[in-house]
C-alpha cells in the first residue's frame, strides 16, 4: 500500500465486492504509464503472489465472469469510459460487482459523463483527484452528498488536494462505521430529549450484544472493547432515568458510543424488515394471522403465504419471490371477489 501514503489503514479497508471511481485531469496521480513500478508489474505479472493480467480494451462480461469464478477479481478499467457502453458499465457496477464478486475501480478525467450516472451513484468510494480545471465538478458532488455542508466539504477537498498529487477519498459504503454521526453536545440534546421507550430500546440492544445475541464484525467487537464499562452499567440500569444519567455521565465518548450501537443495530433491523417490505401495511395483519384454510382459492393463497412465512427451508431473496408471487396472486382474486356480480331478487 506505498502507493496511497495517506491513508489510515487501520481505520479504512476497502470491503470486497466494492465498486470505486477515481475522478481527476490527466498527470493528475503519482504514478503513470511510464513508472518504472508499472513497467515492472506489467513483466513479471504479479504484486508479491497476487497474478495481475494486463489487458487491451475492455473485457467481455463473459470474460468477467469467468475471472471472478476462479478467484477474487479486482478489475480496473483506465481510461476506457469510451471504449465501453453505458450498458456494461450499469451492469457492472450494480448487480455485476455484488453477484459476481468483481470489485470494480473506474479510472476517469470526467465524473459526470452521460454514460456514469448510474455508476456514479452506485459507488462505493469516490477518489477525487487534484483537478483545478473541474471545480464545479467537486461542488456538485458536494451539494449531492453535502446539501448544507457544501462549504465544509469543499474545504475538505482544498486540504486535501493542497500537496501534489494529492486526492480526497469519499467513501459511501453501506457498511462503514458510522462514528461521527453527530458530536457529544448534539448527542446529549438527543439523550435528553428521548423518551422512555426510545431508552430502555438502547439498553435492550445493549444487553443483547453483551449476551451474545446479535452478531458482530471483529471491527465492531474491537472497538466495543473500549466502552465496554459503559455497556456494563447500562444494562444494570433499572429505569431509563438512571440509563440516561449514565450516558450523560459518559461525556465526550458518547458520539462514538452512539454512532457504534447505530452500526450495530440499523444493519439487523433492516435485514429483519426487509422481508416483509413486499407486503402492504394494510393486509399484513390479515397475512400475519390469517384465517383457517376455508376451502376458497382466497383460502388457498393465505394459507400459501402462511407456508412460506414458517418455512425456515428457503433463503431470504426466494421467500421475497415467494412472497410477490403470492401476493400478486391474492390481490387478483380480491379484486375478482370484490368485481364479482351479485344477484338480486325483486
């Protein structure tokens, strides 16, 4: 990693599938065609034991595939925004990267190209290259990712890209520790002002992960080593009076606190949901304790739904399909129910 001296590499790996653009003019970066490093990576084909293939232009989806079968892959594309059509690369840096296990990693000179709006925002990480000529291309990243923060993230990127050769890396993965979510004055306003339910919910969280009920990365696990008195105390708390007194109590520490058990908790709380995320809220109570099966098709599906709800046989993504199918098949015979002509007698 002599390349990039200014990361901190305990605080930042790059997660395997990701997908990354690398943004800035020409001569921009520290090293080019012309290194004697790259020179010397294209003889002997390999960093360390790590096989590297140079390729001209730009490799079939086939060809990619097949690559990413055999090992991880790690594909960067140079400077071939033309070369390739807007197509492949929407295929590549969405269900390319995650099904196929390809991280990618976009070397352009202009991030907003027509044909990378949809890469662009599926990006992993953003690498914003000292670019003097693109300014207005860095103030609209900005005001994407900043709206009222234009002005901190711009003088970010100044400081950033102060030295030569210098670049600003941003980085949007969904599985980052998300840390400085706020800081000690605002996270004591949001303390005080939480209710009871919202605090006895903090300690509950807390109390699982002590018993070992939610699992947890080994970075989570690191970190949650230094506040593990502080996790303690919680969960010997009685009420949530003294629970927020103990986290007032924590000063400083409680923005990292907070922002640790948020990292924790969101990502579970949103694989639980998401399963039923395809069903309407108002017949969910209707799919959650349906009536015994009375012989009708309506009958039918609901007890269908009941069936693939307990089936512990299937994974999430085919009880979603399972799911959609059904529910597809409940609202056309509701409507044909509801459509149906009844007979009247005069």
């Amino acid at each position: 990693m002599d390349s990039f001296p200014n990361i901190d590499h305990v605080d930042l790996q790059f997660r395997h599938p990701f997908t990354m653009i690398v943004s800035g003019s020409t001569g921009s970066g520290n090293y080019g065609e012309l290194n004697t490093n790259i020179l010397n990576l294209q003889r002997t084909g390999k960093i360390g034991n790590v096989p590297v293939t140079v390729h001209s232009g730009v490799l079939s989806a086939e060809q990619v595939r097949d690559c990413a079968k055999k090992e991880k892959l790690l594909l960067i594309l140079d400077d071939l925004v033309v070369g390739m059509s807007q197509q492949y690369l929407d295929a590549l840096f969405t269900r390319g990267s995650h099904n196929w296990g390809v991280s990618v990693i976009l070397v352009t000179q202009h991030l907003f190209n027509k044909e990378l709006r949809v890469s662009r925002t599926n990006s992993h990480y953003l690498v914003l290259m000292r670019n003097p000529a693109g300014a207005l291309q860095i103030r609209t990243i900005a005001t994407h990712l900043f709206p009222s923060r234009t002005a901190y993230f711009m003088e970010a990127y100044r400081d950033a890209c102060a030295k030569n050769f210098g670049y600003l890396l941003v980085d949007m993965h969904p599985e980052t520790f998300l840390q400085n979510i706020c800081n000690a004055k605002k996270a004591k306003i949001v303390i005080r002002e939480a209710s009871d339910e919202q605090i006895l919910c903090l300690v509950e969280i807390c109390l699982n992960i002590l018993k070992g009920r939610v699992p947890l990365h080994p970075r989570h696990l690191k970190r949650l080593k230094t506040h593990a008195q502080v996790l303690r105390r919680l969960t010997r708390t009685c009420c949530s009076r003294s629970a927020k007194k103990v986290l007032l109590q924590h000063g400083d520490g409680l923005s990292a606190i907070v922002g640790l058990i948020a990292s924790i908790a969101l990502p579970l709380i949103a694989d639980h949901t998401k399963r039923y995320l395809l069903v309407p809220e108002e017949i969910y109570q209707s799919l959650a304790s349906p009536p015994p099966y009375d012989g009708t098709p309506i009958g039918l599906v609901r007890n269908r739904i009941k069936q693939i709800k307990n089936d512990d046989g299937i994974n999430e993504a085919e009880r979603a399909i399972k799911y959609a199918q059904e529910l597809k098949r409940l609202n056309k015979l509701t409507r044909d129910e509801e459509e149906r002509p009844v007979g009247v007698k005069f």
